[in-house]
C-alpha cells in the first residue's frame, strides 16, 4: 500500500509499522526455511553438515 497524501500522520506511522512488520516475518520465513534446508542437509548426511549432524544425533 502506499502513502496518500491526505493521510494524517498516524495513518503514514500505522502504514511504516505495517511495512516493518512484513519485512521482519518475510526475514523470519528466509531464516525458518535456511534452518530447515540445513537440519536436512545434516539428516542426509552432506560433508558440510558434521557440525548439526554431532548435535542432532541421540
């Protein structure tokens, strides 16, 4: 959404909080799906994996 310009101030602060808050759960889900790839590049095994794979064994 973008700012108009008949917004009042707190409508153009509520929009700003809006926009920061997508963008820190945008980086949340990069950061949820990087931790996901390598817990299962640990599970299969890769090489430069050994360091999660020691942790996530019994």
């Amino acid at each position: 959404m973008k700012l108009k310009p008949d917004w009042s101030e707190d409508e153009r602060a509520f929009l700003r909080l809006m926009e920061a808050q997508q963008e820190a759960l945008e980086q949340q889900m990069q950061d949820t799906i990087r931790g996901i790839s390598e817990i299962e590049d640990a599970i299969e095994g890769r090489p430069d994996s050994e360091p999660l794979a020691r942790e996530l064994r019994p």
